[in-house]
C-alpha cells in the first residue's frame, strides 16, 4: 500500500527509529511501510494519523480493487 | 526530545530474560534428570525423565507473552512462517507415515519436532524477506 508515511516523517525531521519509538512499533515496521510493503492495521493507521494531524486517507493512497471496482458498476 | 523507550523493544528484552532462564533450567533439569535416572525406582522414572518438560512450560508461557505484545508486522511475519512450517511438517507426516508400511522405519517423534523447527527458520527467512 503507498503512503507519504516517508515525506510526513521528513517534514517532522524523525529518524525511522523516532518515528518507531512513538508508535511503539519497530523500526523495521516504519522501514517495510515507507516502501509500501505492508499494510498496517487500522489501529495503527489511527496512531499514524493523530501523530501527524491529519486523516487517514492524506496518509495511506487508496488503491481501489478490481473486485470492489466492478461489484460498483453492478 | 527524549523518547521513551519503544515498548516492543521492551517485550524482547524481557522475552529474552525469560527464555534464558527457562533454558537454563531445561538444561540443568537435563543433566540431573540424567544423572538420578540409574538410581530411579523404575516407577519414578517416567515423572524423572519428563523433568525437564516443566522449564520448557515457562518457555512456552514467555512465548505466548511475546506473540500478544510484540510488534504487529513481527507478528504477521511469525504467524505466516509458523503456518508455513506446520504445512510443511503435516505434508511430510503424513507422506512418510503412508511410506512407514512400505516399509520403512518408525522415526523418532524428535524428527518431526525437528522437521518442524527447521522449517520455521526457513520460511521465517523468506517471509521475512518480503517486507523488507
């Protein structure tokens, strides 16, 4: 999943491992994050989004599926 | 500003003290569940020989503590590896168990613990590779 978590972090001036240590995950989190490796699970996107002040979908690009894209022209 | 220290980095020191000392009382119960065997009335010796097993309880009760609160990612890493490696294990099982009338020998249970835990390190390595 894209996300601008590495842009956000840049702007705050964090370090991955600062950026880990105030969400309480580890540093290879933040690592497999930025590089849109993972998805992480909503309670974590909910902390990711209070710690930078903005709204979930600012942070995480949504990229619709093609199951859910043709269930809608239905 | 000083943060605080990273709780899931706290959940792997304290799960590596635990481990430790439960191993190191699964080895010393090894040599003295060795050492008073031969001296054993024959029915001490099964409580004798399964010693060892109640360190290894604590190992599993510190493992427990660390799945709830390690890190999410390590979490899905371990729990996609683990099920990897208990596919791996049930396909040999049972692929060996219907070769056993064959006939082959009967293993050791100790190869199918073995089988299994290589096969978590192996599929750890590439999971984990997947995220990184």
């Amino acid at each position: 999943m894209k996300n601008r978590i590495k842009v956000l972090r840049a702007e705050k001036d964090w370090s991955q491992a600062e950026l880990a240590d105030r969400i309480g995950v580890a540093r290879q989190t933040i690592v497999a994050l930025e590089a849109g490796k993972y998805a992480p699970s909503l309670p974590l996107a909910f902390k990711l989004s209070r710690l930078f002040q903005r709204p979930i979908e600012e942070i995480f690009v949504d990229e619709p599926s093609d199951d859910i894209a043709s269930h809608e022209t239905k | 500003m000083k943060t605080s220290q990273n709780p899931t980095t706290r959940a792997r020191q304290r799960y590596y003290w635990e481990f430790g000392f439960s191993i190191a009382g699964y080895v010393a119960l090894i040599f003295l569940s060795r050492s008073i065997w031969s001296q054993t009335a024959p029915s001490w010796r099964i409580p004798v020989a399964l010693l060892p097993i109640l360190p290894m309880i604590f190992v599993f009760a510190a493992v427990v503590r660390y799945v709830v609160r390690m890190d999410e990612l390590e979490r899905q890493v371990l729990v996609q590896s683990l099920a990897l490696a208990g596919g791996a294990t049930a396909l040999l099982s049972v692929t060996y168990g219907l070769l056993e009338g064959a006939p082959l020998p009967h293993p050791s249970a100790w190869w199918t613990y073995s089988v299994f835990m290589t096969g978590w390190l192996v599929s750890y390595f590439f999971v984990r590779r997947r995220y990184q």
